[in-house]
C-alpha cells in the first residue's frame, strides 16, 4: 500500500508518466503540422522569387487566370469533345 501510494504521483502527478506521454503525442503531431507549413511556405518562397526576377511567371499568370493576349495575338480555343461524341465521330469504315 506505501509503496502505491508513493508511485501515484509518479504516474498521475503533475510530472508523472502519463503527462510525459502527452506531450510527447502532442509534440509530434505540432512537428507534423510544421513540415507541412514549412513545405507550403517553401512553395510560396519560390513563386514569389519567380514572380519578382522574371516576367515568364506574371504573363503566365495574366493569361491563364486573367485571360490576357499580347497586343496582335490571336487566341484560338478549341473545345474538347465529349467521349461519346469522339467515339461516334470516327466512321466505321477505317476500323479495320
């Protein structure tokens, strides 16, 4: 009986095993949480790196999210079919 008495704290107590353990969970779910923050930081650092040294990045940019064409371009856009349509499209007689 003493000696449960004096192995409580050690288990239950405000430094015991079981709050070790905690914070041992709760410290690897943060290192987690911090790869993924630091991996999506590094992407934005890239692009902003990009966006600041080259002009490539800001006209891909303007014309992919803005729609913008240079001064005497002409922009094409071609549909895509659906498959049903593709499929009924090819005549019969090429398929061997």
């Amino acid at each position: 009986m003493v000696i449960a008495l004096l192995q409580a704290p050690l288990w239950i107590g405000k430094g015991g095993w079981l709050r070790v353990w905690d914070v041992a969970r709760q410290l690897q779910e943060q290192k987690e949480i911090n790869l993924a923050l630091e991996m999506r930081n590094a992407g934005l650092d890239a692009e902003a790196r990009d966006l600041k040294q080259g002009y490539e990045a800001i006209e891909e940019r303007a014309r992919f999210e803005l729609g913008m064409v240079k001064q005497d371009e002409v922009f094409v856009q071609i549909p895509d079919r659906p498959r049903a349509a593709a499929a009924a499209a090819v005549p019969v007689s090429t398929i061997p």
